[in-house]
C-alpha cells in the first residue's frame, strides 16, 4: 500500500501546508482580473504617464528613474493591502476563514500562507515593472537591489497587517470601499508615487509619517541615491508592528 493510502500517515508537516495554502492563494490573486488590473495594468499606466509628463523632472533623475521606486511601492500597496485586504474580508464573511482556522493548517499557517502569496505576488510584479521600466530607460544602482527589496518586503509586511486589521475588523463591503479609497488617496497624495515635495503643502508635512510616504521615500532613496533612510525605516516598521499588534487583537474570524 502507498504512503497516501496508509493508515499510519500523518497530516502534512507545517511548512508544506503553508506552501499548499500560499500556492491556493497565490493563483486565486493570479486569476482575479480585478487584482491583476489593480496589482499590474493601473502600475503600469502610472509608470507610463509619470514618464511623458514632466511632473517629477528636478528630483535628482530622469524620469522614470524617479518614477520607478514609486511605482514598485504602489505595487506593494496594491498586492499587501487592496488585494489581500478584499480577499480576505470575502473569506471571512463567507466562513472560510474560521474553516480554515479549525483545520490543522491552523490560523498561525493561515497567515503565513497568505503573506507568502503576497511576496510570490510582488516578485512577479517586481519582475514585470523591471523590464518594462528598463526598456523605458530605467537604471538603478546595481548596489540598491538588496537594501531596496528589503524595504519593498518591509513595506508589504506593513500593509498586509494594515489590510488584515481593516478585513478582520468591518464588513466585507466596507472593506472593499476603505481599501480601495484608501489606495486612490494614498496613491495620488499619500506620497508613495509623487514625492512629498511635489504635494500639496498640507500633504507635505504627514506623509513622511504614513507608510506610503515612507515606503516611496525609502525605495527612491534606495534607487536614486544608494542609502538606506533609517527614519523611513522606522516608520514602517512601527506602521507594521502596530498594525500587526492590533490585527491580532481585534481580528474576527467569522
């Protein structure tokens, strides 16, 4: 008798569930033509015309040197908050997520499987920004890929606790509208994408504290410049403990 059919086989150890779980999850994004407009073709669209227009000339670059860095944040912010956040709301209110929890994957796997689609996500959106931002001209520094996918994964890490506080917390519904007027306001005044100095002057003194603000600075910073923004840094990673730490306490599963 084969080792599926025996009756001394166990469940699956923990890392291959959460594999299987990130894998489910990561080709229902891939599926959703929804997402993939948001997490690719409005990126993509904002990469293009961030580059014919003259909006970010001054700030130390070409265009879409300048432009890159941003658009690989809104990337972030789509996949780890939007996407993530309306998925898993649906789940919620359609009793798959306390299904799951009961399971042996357990809530902890859960998780995990979820923040591993969402980094499978965003290398693929990495990937296809990279090309098509270097046929468009694009030159980062070869010495800014580490220290700028570190804070990219920093950033995911921040809004997917932001997008699972705001899913585990209100209705589906309201989570479809909070997440997706969240990433229009933050996307055009939230300075992941145009630079704080480039805002309106009311926006320019607290986006450096949002982890939009915080996030576009930080890779530009990366890209442009070759340095590592520490306070940045700190913002998001105080955005991401916070955020996380309040997910875990008010989160509701049904």
């Amino acid at each position: 008798m084969s080792k599926l059919l025996s009756p001394n086989a166990g469940p699956a150890s923990l890392p291959r569930r959460i594999l299987q779980q990130g894998r489910y999850e990561t080709i229902t994004m891939l599926r959703n033509g929804e997402q993939l407009i948001l997490a690719v073709v409005l990126p993509l669209l904002a990469l293009a015309g961030l580059t014919v227009t003259p909006l970010l000339d001054g700030l130390g670059g070409s265009r879409v040197d300048v432009a890159t860095p941003g658009i690989l944040a809104l990337c972030a912010m789509s996949t780890a908050f939007t996407g993530q956040g309306i998925a898993t709301g649906f789940d919620r209110r359609y009793g798959v997520l306390r299904f799951l929890s009961t399971t042996p994957l357990g809530r902890g796997g859960l998780i995990a499987g979820k923040i591993l689609a969402v980094l499978v996500v965003l290398f693929l959106q990495v990937l296809v920004v990279g090309v098509v931002a270097g046929l468009l001209g694009w030159q980062p520094r070869p010495e800014a890929w580490l220290p700028g996918l570190g804070i990219l994964v920093l950033g995911a890490a921040s809004f997917t606790a932001l997008g699972l506080l705001v899913a585990g917390t209100v209705r589906p519904e309201a989570t479809l509208a909070i997440t997706n007027l969240l990433w229009i306001l933050l996307g055009a005044l939230g300075g992941i994408v145009v630079p704080a100095e480039r805002l309106p002057a009311v926006a320019q003194g607290i986006v450096h504290f949002l982890p939009s603000g915080a996030l576009g600075q930080a890779l530009r910073d990366a890209f442009l410049l070759g340095i590592v923004p520490f306070p940045a840094v700190l913002v998001l990673l105080l955005w991401t403990l916070l955020a996380g730490a309040a997910a875990i306490r008010w989160f509701k599963w049904n």
